[in-house]
C-alpha cells in the first residue's frame, strides 16, 4: 500500500470495478429477502447539489448495509423531466438568442428541451458516479419514458371514469410570467410592505356609501358585488340595493353571504370572482358575473376600460391616481401582508379564472388518512412529521393538474374540431374508437410534473403491466427526502399508491433536513454561499464528503456545511489508512484460511474483539432506526480511540516479541478485526474500505458483497474489558502525572503499584509487559502493601493506587496542593450521589439497576477519596 492514501486514484480505480462486475444490480439473490429504494429523482434543471449529495449518500448507506446483510437490494435511479423548471431553464437560454418557443414551434422547441435534458442527464450521471452510489442503472427511469408515460395515461383515464378528474373554471394560480397554471404548493409566500386602499362605493339612489379595503386596487374592475354579513345591522337596510362601481360606473348588488366577518374593518367586503379564490366561492353561491381584467401576461384587458393595455402594477398606480381624483379614495395605510411568488419563475400569482383539469381530491385524501389512523399507514421518521402531512391532506383542496406548458406529459384527452366534442383516452387510437370521430385534436396543456412523480415508486417498476420487478420489488421499503417536499410529493406518492396498488408505496420515510451554510443560512445563488458536491470531493475526496454530510445531523434537522468538518473526515479516513498500512505491513504470509481466533488470546485481543462485536451490534441497530449521527460517533470512537490509539500499540508488543505463539494470535485477530471493521465503515466511506480489504487477506471479489459483521455471543467478554480498562486507566494516570509535572515520556520512570485486592493484583502482574511499556518505566513493582518513599507523585484508579517516586523532580507542597483539589472533586461527586440517593423519588421510582449503579459509583468515589487523604497525610507527615 502506498504511504498516504489517493482518494482520487481510489475512486478511478474502483467505481468502473464495481460497474463492470455489475454487483449492483438486484435480481442476482432470487432466494434473499428484497429491500427496495426508488431514488427520488433528481430534476435535469442542472447540476446536483449539496443537499443531493446527502439525500443520495443516506440511501446509499442503506442499500449497502442491506446488501451485505443479504438481502436482493435494488436502489432504482431515475430522474425527472420537471415540466416548468426545465422549460423556463430552455426558454431563458433561447432568450439570450433572441429566440422565444413561438419562433421555433412545438416540435422544435421540444426538441430544444430534449437536447437540455440528454446533456443535464449525462451531467448527473457522472456526478452519481463520483459520489459512489451503488444504483441498478440497468433498471434507470425517466419521467417521460414510454413505460412511465403508460402509467400517466393509465392512472388519468381512471381517475377521468371514476369522476375524479374533472375540467372546470375556477380560480387558479397564474403565473403571467410563465403563463401557466401552478398548484398551491408551488406558490411561495414572501412578506411584502404594501398598501391597504380604503374605498367608498357610493349606492346608486344617492343614499349613501360603502366602505371597503382592498390591497389590489386594480382587481375593483372585475367587482361584480359588495358583501356584507346578514346579521350586520349597519348594512341590514342596504342589503339588496345597487351601487355604482366607481371609474367603470357598473351598477352590482349589496348582497348578504356569512363569509364576512362583521367585527373585521368595515364589515363589507368587495367580491371579484374572476380574481380570488374566496370572491368565486361567493359567486357561484349568488350566481354573480365572472369578470377577467387581464390576460395571460398581467396585462389589463378589454374588460379594464380606460386601463387597457397597461400593466397590472402601472394600472394600479393610474388607477389610484383616478380614485383620488374621484374622491373616491379615503385613505392608503401601509400594510405588511403575504403575497404569492411563483416558485419558478419569482413573479408575483395571480389568482385567475381560467379552465383547467383538476384532481378531486377528497375521495384519495380520506384513504390516506384513514390508512395512518388504522395503524397501515407509512411509518414517519421522526414521526412529528406524520403530523405535517396529515394536516395537509385533512385540508386539501382539488388540485389543479393541467400547465400551459409544451414539455411535459400532455393531457390524454381529444376534442373534435367540427363538434367540440371532447373524449379522454389512453391515446388518440382509442379516443376515435369511443368516440367514433376523426378530427380530433390533442388537449394543447400539460400534467403537473407532480402527476407523473407522485407515480414513481410503482410506474418505475412496470406498472400498469404485471412485471415481474412490480410483484417482487413493491411496495418499496423506504423514502428517504427532505422535509420540504412532504407536500409536494410524499402525499402524491401515498393517495396515488393506495389508489392503484391497494399497498401504501413505502413502509418508511426518511426525513432529513436541509444543508446550510456554516451560518446556518440557506443556501442560495443570491447569497452566493452555495457548495458543488464535485469541488469537495475534488478537494477531499469522496469518503470525507459522504462521512461529513452523513453523520452530521439527526433526523430531520437541518445540517451546517462546515469545511472544517469535510477536512476532520479526511483526516479520519487518513488515520484509518496509517492503521491499515502497520497492519499489512505485520501480515505479510497471513493467508485468510489462518486466520483463528479461537485459540488462547491475551487480554487486549480479546478486548478488541468484544469491542468490535459490540460496535457492529449497536451501528446495526442505529442503522436501522436512521441515526445515522450516532453510528458515525460510534464508529469514529471505535477505530480512533480502541482500535488505532490502543490495540494496535498493544499489539506491537506480540508482534514484535519473541513469542511465535502470541505473534500468530495477534496476528489473526489483527486480520479479523481490521476486515469486519471495514466492512462497518464501507457504507459510509466504500472507496477507502474497498482500497484497503483488498489488500488483507480475504474471501471474494469486492467488500460490496461481503457479509455484514453480525453480533456473536461467543466473542462477548467482560472480563477482558475490565482488565483493559484497569491497564487503560493505569496507562493515561501515570501520562497525565508526566504531563503535570512535565516529564516527558521519553524519561524513563518507577512506578509503584498498590493493589486494592489479590484479583486486581493478579491482572497487573499478568499485564505488567504492557504496563511498563507504555508507562515507560524504569522499574516496576507491584503489591498489596508496596513500600513507597515518602516523596512520589500518586493516583488512583479503580482498584489500586499508583505511585511514581519523583525526587528532584517535584515540589512537595505543589502536589499537596493537586491533591487537595482532587479531594474537592471527589467531594463533590460524593455529595452528588448522596444527594441523588437521598432523594424519597428518585429511590421510589428508578429501576434498581441504576439505584446500584449509582450506589457503585457512591463506594467508588468514597474510597478514592479516603485514598486521597491518606496520601496527603502521608505527604505532610
């Protein structure tokens, strides 16, 4: 192996390895139990980022973990056409040609689009690649492919037959820049400074006013009514009468609906149907006119009278300047309020009256929700999130499903041009067939991408087709995304599965947070504080980038990107390497079938052994319940501190000694131990494990097949833990003493050592070669009642008490005063759990487990502080 490790070369060298030996690809165990991810796909707007990198690398954990266990692993990847974002991304590149999708036509603007998405997905692919994901590309998806487009199709004429697809006018959210129809949650709502504008609407037989506010003085054109409450007795005489809408001069009714509140304002609210959600409501109710304003674009209509033409936002400057004018307009008070951004395109919404295609949406709703409260539903973690989703979907309103856009999945449904006739089919084949028609036309709009994303766990497995992958690889296993999609797409997901499968599409979803920056910000091209997964792994290689990103955070919160961070992996991953490298250098001739390490071990092997056998239990376990965090503390502890800074320098005493008995054993265990921890760290870091189990001695092709390290009883021994902490805690008493007194550990020392009892006496003589080696000792000489010199430096462990004579080298009052701190120390741990057990509660309610322990550490801290004292006694004496 090579001195430093070369995370570059390693990556190179393995990934086309792992490709050609097609080990990722499910199907190859057909008696294992299968484990399902379906990867949620990434859109080919562009490169991925940070917040993919952790997405992807958790996933990628998972299936690694399962394969080793056993199971027939697929982790199916795809990626998504993203209807809207992808063609503003085209449309915004062919703008700074001068050139708009109307000059090149459907057909060759989709062209455009398709050209974008072969490169972007090539992009991707290799960004995949550096990041070592162990995806199936054999069974890759697209949004758009024929076999996910049937299922488009197949799910839409179902719900259309069932009547829970329908085409109404209602009010939606127009995006004028885009000039398509979005779905509420993908309107994002910014605080803004404006303005409320208080009106009087004079009433037409000349009796008076009403007042009314409005913060979209431009929308007053379309008002086809005044409400107010029915129980209002201010307005009790003037409900029925007409008045006079100012600039139009429109006569429109003063009408009594329940959908005012009285308290709030003026108690009369004016009613535009065209133009807001709540205003249509009140309509269809009254049977009022339906005015549109504008058009597509924002831009004031026929309908806008003197205003045509004119902007929506230069209109309302115009119009309120009429208003003022008019003496119309009473007051304009500033108004902080929520105003809807396209999440796209960044224009402000538009409610408008349009006619769409719409989801009924309570029908698949109640399912859902009745699945989470009957106990089949999917399993949230952290499971504060099923509350979120719930809310949501108990709220629902049908959604608005068609986009006036040319890139995406569009409508299945056929109009004649001679009739106006208009049939829904899976194609235009059959749409003749039922409808008996020749000169049909396809629906010009589009689905939401979400339409064909909320299918992806199933239509990406074959279905509406029985397929083979479809019986054995769903209902998937786990989800794993952010927080920010739970809407958008988890919901989708579980209605649409529920409704076509009967299964819900996962039995778990994962919820991570978001990754920011090292401020704790968002990251954003505005901010400019963005980080390109490729440049740390380019800086640091990939294993610290997945090492960091993966064990940073818990479930469900937010992770900050810190640099630092990335390097202490790297640096990790570097100390893992160093270990590595002594150990091979020590197994030259080691073949795999002598390692044994079921002979006679000395006590840091068979510690060693019970530690490792106890981290692959609990990171099992950890795994498991998605702590990640916890698993990389775990494993971080477990092969910096027990396995390189201990074991390994016990070792070097078996293998460098004369005893070809002792040397074999060390050996083995040396063996054993490094290839199961590698097998541990390779989820997590699969390039390096893969690098260096390849160098020791081992059974098959690639550590990606390997078996995981399973607990076994057989290797459990709390003997040798106690005997490895008492030698450990020796070892850093007698280093800490050096370190007060600054002698280096270079200096020779004596050491002297008073044993609490014949047992733990018999340990340090049975482990004195490690003692005297790592305290680097002089001489040494362990008791029951040692003589000592008067003038020493002390400690105490557990068990005995160490004494190093250090004349000339220490002040006698410094170590009285040292001594009498630890006192304090102790007395203070003394009190603590006096007072814990002292307590009536805590006694009466704690498992007697703990009241033992606490008891334990109750003797412990006692006798080391009589030890203490007596040591000062002796100082003073």
């Amino acid at each position: 192996m090579p001195t430093t490790y070369d995370p570059k070369a390693a990556e190179q060298k393995w990934y086309p390895y792992w490709m050609e030996g097609g080990f990722f690809r499910a199907g190859q165990r057909p008696e294992a139990k299968p484990y399902t991810i379906v990867i949620p796909p990434p859109n080919v707007t562009g490169m991925l980022h940070i917040g993919h990198a952790l997405d992807f690398t958790l996933q990628d954990i998972l299936i690694r973990t399962k394969r080793m266990q056993g199971y027939d692993t697929l982790w199916l990847p795809g990626t998504d056409h993203a209807g809207i974002a992808t063609q503003t991304k085209v449309e915004q590149k062919l703008r700074a040609q001068n050139i708009s999708r109307y000059d090149l036509g459907r057909e060759k603007f989709l062209e455009q689009v398709w050209a974008w998405k072969d490169q972007y997905a090539a992009t991707i692919h290799e960004q995949w690649s550096k990041m070592g994901l162990s995806l199936d590309y054999s069974r890759e998806r697209f949004t758009l492919d024929e076999g996910l487009s049937k299922a488009v199709r197949e799910v839409f004429v179902k719900l259309y037959e069932k009547g829970l697809i329908y085409r109404g006018k209602r009010i939606i959210n127009w995006d004028p820049a885009a000039r398509t129809a979005l779905s509420d949650i993908e309107v994002e709502y910014k605080e803004v400074n404006g303005h409320l504008y208080h009106l009087r609407y004079p009433l037409k037989d000349g009796s008076g006013f009403i007042t009314v506010a409005t913060t979209r003085p431009e929308t007053m054109l379309g008002d086809t009514a005044v409400a107010v409450h029915p129980e209002d007795e201010r307005y009790k005489d003037m409900i029925g009468k007409t008045l006079i809408l100012p600039i139009i001069g429109r006569e429109i009714p003063v009408i009594a609906d329940e959908y005012v509140e009285k308290e709030f304002g003026s108690g009369a609210v004016k009613i535009t149907p065209a133009h807001d959600p709540n205003d249509f409501e009140v309509g269809q109710r009254h049977n009022l006119p339906q005015i549109v304003v504008m058009d597509e674009s924002g831009t004031m209509n026929s309908e806008a009278g003197p205003y045509q033409g004119q902007d929506r936002s230069e209109c309302r400057k115009n119009i309120t300047a009429d208003l003022k004018e008019q003496g119309v307009l009473i007051s304009i008070e500033d108004h902080v309020h929520q105003v809807g951004h396209s999440e796209r395109s960044g224009a402000v919404v538009e409610p408008y009256l349009s006619t769409q295609w719409f989801v009924a949406m309570q029908p698949l709703a109640e399912a859902a929700i009745q699945a989470q409260k009957d106990g089949t539903g999917v399993n949230f973690v952290p499971d504060r999130f099923e509350k979120i989703y719930l809310h949501w979907i108990e709220n629902v309103r049908d959604w608005c499903i068609s986009r006036q856009l040319w890139w995406g999945h569009r409508i299945p449904a056929w109009y004649s041009e001679s009739t106006g006739e208009m049939v829904v089919a899976r194609d235009e084949e059959e749409a003749r067939q039922i409808s008996g028609l020749s000169d049909l036309k396809q629906d010009e709009d589009v689905l939401d991408t979400w339409f064909s994303s909320g299918l992806w766990p199933f239509s990406t497995l074959g279905w509406p087709d029985d397929s083979e992958d479809m019986k054995r690889y769903y209902p998937t296993d786990v989800l794993v995304t952010g927080y920010d999609i739970i809407y958008f797409w988890v919901a989708r997901m579980i209605f649409t599965a529920l409704e076509f499968t009967g299964e819900k599409p996962f039995s778990d979803v994962l919820i991570h947070g978001l990754v920011r920056d090292a401020e704790g910000r968002k990251m954003s091209k505005s901010l400019g504080n963005g980080v390109d997964p490729l440049e740390v792994i380019e800086k640091y290689g990939a294993d610290a980038m997945r090492y960091m990103i993966s064990t940073g955070s818990t479930p469900g919160q937010d992770l900050r990107f810190r640099w630092e961070k990335v390097e202490q992996a790297r640096n990790f991953a570097n100390k893992i390497w160093n270990a590595s490298r002594f150990a091979l250098m020590n197994l030259e001739g080691v073949s795999f079938e002598d390692i044994d390490i079921s002979g006679k071990l000395g006590t840091a092997d068979r510690w060693i052994l019970h530690r490792l056998n106890e981290t692959s239990r609990d990171i099992s376990r950890l795994i498991n319940a998605y702590d990640f965090g916890e698993t990389g503390r775990l494993l971080y502890n477990f092969i910096w501190d027990d396995l390189c800074d201990w074991y390994i320098e016990f070792a070097k005493l078996s293998l460098y000694g004369s005893d070809e008995a002792a040397k074999r054993s060390t050996q083995s265990v040396l063996a054993y131990v490094l290839d199961r921890t590698m097998r541990l760290i390779h989820p997590f870091m699969p390039y390096i494990s893969e690098e260096i189990w390849q160098h020791l001695p081992h059974q098959g092709e690639t550590i990606t097949l390997a078996a995981w390290p399973e607990y076994d009883a057989a290797l459990e021994n709390p003997d040798a833990v106690a005997e490895m902490n008492l030698l450990m805690d020796m070892i850093r008493a007698v280093r800490n003493i050096r370190a007060e007194v600054n002698v280096p550990m270079s200096k020779k020392v004596e050491l002297i050592v008073k044993a609490g009892n014949q047992e733990t006496l018999a340990i340090i003589e049975r482990n004195n070669a490690y003692i005297s080696r790592f305290a680097n000792t002089s001489s040494f000489e362990a008791g029951l009642n040692p003589e000592a010199p008067e003038k020493v430096m002390s400690a105490v462990v557990t068990g005995a008490e160490l004494l190093l004579p250090l004349s000339g080298l220490i002040d006698i009052e410094q170590e009285i005063a040292r001594l009498q701190k630890e006192v304090q120390t102790l007395n203070s741990e003394v009190e603590r759990v006096d007072k814990k057990l002292g307590n009536p509660g805590f006694v009466a309610k704690a498992p007697a487990k703990v009241i033992e322990e606490e008891r334990a550490k109750q003797a412990d801290y006692s006798a080391k502080r009589e030890k203490v004292l007596a040591r000062i006694a002796e100082l003073r004496g």
